[in-house]
C-alpha cells in the first residue's frame, strides 16, 4: 500500500513550484474580493431599517434567488452583503479547484509528464494523491485567509469563519469530484467539461431548490453550492452542515484511487468514440473550430442565461438602495434611468471580463497544441507557421466578440423585457460591442507571450487578474492613476456610449494589433518548444 504512494511528497513539491505565482495570486484575489465587500456594505446599509428592506426586495424577486439564493437573515450585514458569494462565487472556486486537480492529473498523464515521472520511483497512486493534496490545501489556506479578510473587514469572527471554512470544505469536495473525473475519461479536456458539467448541474439543482417557498427545497440539500449556503454564515452560522461536502470528499477520494488502479496510464474508463470513417476537416481552420467549439458553446449558453437574468434585475436596483447614503447617490447619477444604466453598464464590463478570460483560454490552445506536439505534426505539412497561429488566435477573436455580441443582446432582451422599452435591446447591444476590443488586446498578449516565451504562456492569466484587481481595489489601494490607465478595461466605454468613443476603441483594437504582430514575429523566428 505504501509503495502505491511512494513519490507523493515530491510531487506536492513540485506542483507548488509549478503553481508558485498563479495559486497565490488566486488565493489572495479571493481573500481581496471579501475584505473589500465586507467593508463597503456597512456604508451602503448603514442601519437594520435598510438591510432588511434590501433582503425582502432580493427574496422577492425570483431571478435573483435563482441567481445568488435566498437571505435568511435580513438583518444581518453579512448575510446581505455575501449573497453573491454563498453561490455565485462558490461556483467560480469549484471551477478553480477542478481546474488545479485535473493540470496535476489528466494534464500532466495526457502530455506524457507523468510518464517520464514514472521512470523513478514514483507510487500508482502518488499523481492523484499529490494532486488532491494541493488542491485540498488550496481550499483550506484560501477558506482560512477569507476568513480571515472578512473579519478584519468588520464582520463577526464567527460568521467570518464559518464562511471560509464553507469555501474550503466546498472546494475539497469539488476537487474530488475532479479526481473522479480525471479516471473515466482519456483527455483533459474532457475531464475539465464533465467536471465544470457537474458545477452547472449542481449550481441548477439549487437555483431551482432555493426557488421554492418557503425554501429551500429538498434540491437544494442535492448540491454542494447549497451546502455551502446552508451553512448560513452570519445568519445563524450551523457548523454541523460543514460535515457534508467533507463526507463527500471522503467518499469519492477513495473512490476515484480505486478508479486509478482499473485503468491503463494514459486511458480512461469511459471508452473513446470512434471518428467517422471519413474525415469532413478541410484544414487548419475546421480543425481549430472544432477543437474550440464545444467550449465556446458551453460559454455562450452561460453568457446568455445570465445576461437575460441580468438584465430582468434592472427594475428592482433601486428597491435594493434604500439607505440614505443609496439614495443621495441615485440623486447624484441623475435619477432612475441613470441608476439602470450604470447597473447595465456594471454588469455588460462583468460580461467583457468574462469574455477576456475566454479569450485566454481560447487563445491558449496554442501552447498546449504545442506541448502535445500536434503543432509539429501540422507543420509537417504544407501548412504555415502564421497560418496554424492565425487558425487559434482568430478562432479565439471571434470567439469573443459572439460571446459579447450573444451577451448585449441577452442583457437587452431581459431590460426591454422589465422594462417595456425595445430600445434597451439595442443600447445593451452597442455597450457590449464596444468590449470587445479590451478583451482582443488581452487575447492578444496570449499570442505575443506564446511567440516569444512559450512555458510563460499561462502569465496570461496573471496579467488578467492584475487588470481585475486595478479595477476592484484600485481606489481603495490609492493606486496612481497612470497605474490605473494601463488596464485596458478602464477605456471602454459604458453606457451611455457616445459617438466620441469611437478613438478609444480604434486605440485599444491598434494596440491589440501591434501585440499579436509582436507575437507573430516571435513565434516565426524561435523553435518549437517541448
């Protein structure tokens, strides 16, 4: 038994090196989000009368307990000021946590990683075991340092707590739930879409439990993001819920070692398909489509249920800003109209991150067409070193404007549907295009960062969040201007757009063109890289 797990400690040591920079800058972003909530909410709700009026305004509108579940204390500041996170964010933690347990699992086996690793001493068991260990480890030290934001943020100690340990014990069951999956298919890939498959599932199960009167319903006791809310922290704090998603870890961690042990390194337990019998691929381009295409379906989907339940909220944004200190800054924008407004225009910048972080992803594939060595293959042919870049990194492009294009026309769809205005449709629509260009030249750093340093492709990601950070904290870090003007972001324009935008967005699609030019170069003069 021993011998199975022979190389774990080694692998745990390796994989936080591999993870050094990216798996802080998560843990802390999260730790970051909390404290500033907790620490903003006192002012917005300054007294009970307006907490409670709030919470009732929020249970009372079906698409938000659908969205983020229910507030069971309505005079609680935690309680309401957290409900975005009980669920929401829960659910963007589980996918971090399946992300992280499949790269040192399904990963590192489907590039041949683990393969070479096993020429030492290294366990059966030992990838899977390290795998969970880091991921396991995460969720704590993340749950632990929110806590800890939220307390120092002003909240109760108590409630602080009894949330973060609910992150943690949320994200240990859903890496799990990763490691299972990592056993019954044969690729990464497929392990991360049944494991995000799952979140959607579980995430679906309480939206519709939670939507039940009094609620929440025998469903939402069926997924462990209503777990989490269960919880209840600042609404009772009922600790003994925690014990859920620990049992379920301890369940199907053993069972996904036992999976390991009936498989072949390298398969999955789930049997492949065969292709057709004739290829319908004409070149680099279909296959880029189609290696890309399953997952951009699987956002659009997403995109377009949360912007129709997005924009149905404008109507009741004011019924949530009751407090004397909310209504003096309705007054301030200009009114009701000017409050849908900067709501719509809140969430359509949302929208374009998320877009952004597609484009990351999608633009990504570059680099691990590469490391698979699918990128040597193809360039054995007559195909091109620009035109196999140009298939991903303009599969990638498209991607993201359809995403935004599919999101401004859901926002409006649900604003004109509230708000008996048309007009909505086509001014949601206009705010989300003009995202597009600051998600291109995020999309595009991928390109330049794959042609010149191909292993550091992933900073990508560090550079997004850094943009994400400026444009959360960076007020309340007193961060320089000239700081704050590098994130992209800060120059698109929100709604109202004006025809004076017009130089903004020509600047940013410039700049994202002169990146991908750079990368193009780049990748023209280096070798492939392994």
């Amino acid at each position: 038994m021993r011998e199975t797990f022979a190389g774990t400690g080694t692998l745990v040591r390796l994989g936080l090196r591999r993870d050094r920079w990216l798996l802080p800058a998560w843990i802390a972003g999260f730790a970051l989000v909390t404290y500033s909530t907790a620490e903003a909410s006192a002012g917005l709700y300054p007294d009970v009368g307006s907490r409670v009026e709030a919470a009732t305004a929020l249970n009372a509108t079906a698409s938000m307990v659908a969205l983020f579940g229910r507030i069971y204390d309505p005079a609680s500041l935690g309680a309401l000021s957290l409900i975005k996170y009980t669920a929401f964010m829960t659910a963007v933690l589980a996918a971090l946590m399946v992300v992280l347990t499949i790269r040192h699992t399904r990963a590192d086996e489907e590039s041949g990683r683990l393969e070479l690793l096993g020429g030492g001493r290294l366990g059966r068991d030992a990838p899977l075991a390290a795998a969970l260990a880091i991921s396991f480890g995460a969720s704590l030290v993340l749950g632990l340092l929110s806590a800890a934001a939220l307390a120092g943020g002003g909240l109760p100690g108590s409630g602080s707590l009894a949330f973060g340990l609910g992150w943690a014990a949320t994200g240990m069951a859903y890496s799990a739930v990763a490691g299972v999956a990592a056993q019954l298919t044969a690729s990464a890939r497929g392990a991360t879409g049944l494991s995000i498959g799952v979140i959607a599932v579980t995430y679906a199960l309480r939206a519709v439990g939670d939507l039940a009167e009094p609620g929440p319903s025998v469903l939402s006791w069926l997924s462990p993001i209503g777990w989490n809310q269960q919880i209840r922290a600042f609404a009772g704090d009922r600790w003994w819920v925690l014990a859920l998603p620990l049992a379920l870890a301890v369940v199907l961690v053993p069972a996904s070692l036992a999976l390991r042990g009936r498989r072949d390194l390298g398969a999955g337990l789930r049997a492949e398909r065969p292709g057709p019998v004739r290829g319908s691929l004409s070149g680099v381009w279909d296959l880029a489509v189609r290696l890309q295409l399953r997952v951009w379906a699987a956002w659009a989907a997403a995109f377009v249920i949360f912007g129709v339940v997005v924009g149905s909220l404008v109507g009741n944004v004011a019924q949530f800003l009751s407090s004397p200190n909310a209504q003096d800054l309705i007054r301030m924008l200009g009114g009701p109209q000017a409050l849908n407004d900067a709501f719509l225009a809140a969430e359509i910048s949302i929208m374009g991150l998320l877009a952004a972080a597609y484009g990351v992803s999608a633009a990504s594939h570059l680099r691990s067409e590469e490391a698979a060595g699918h990128t040597e293959a193809l360039l054995a042919t007559a195909t091109t070193r620009s035109r196999w870049a140009s298939s991903h990194y303009g599969a990638a492009l498209a991607g993201v404007a359809l995403l935004m294009l599919l999101s401004g026309l859901s926002i409006g769809f649900g604003a004109a549907w509230v708000l008996a205005d048309s007009s909505q449709i086509s001014r949601a629509t206009v705010a989300a295009l003009a995202q597009i260009p600051a998600a291109w030249l995020i999309t595009s750093t991928v390109l330049a960062v794959f042609g010149w340093a191909p292993r550091l492709t992933a900073a990508a990601w560090g550079l997004l969040l850094g943009f994400v950070a400026l444009g959360e904290f960076g007020v309340l870090w007193n961060a320089p201007q000239w700081l704050m003007d590098l994130s992209p972001f800060r120059h698109s324009p929100l709604l109202p757009v004006g025809s004076g935008s017009v130089s903004e967005l020509a600047g940013l699609t410039a700049v994202a063109a002169l990146i991908s030019a750079a990368g193009y170069l780049g990748w023209r003069r280096r070798d492939l890289a392994a």
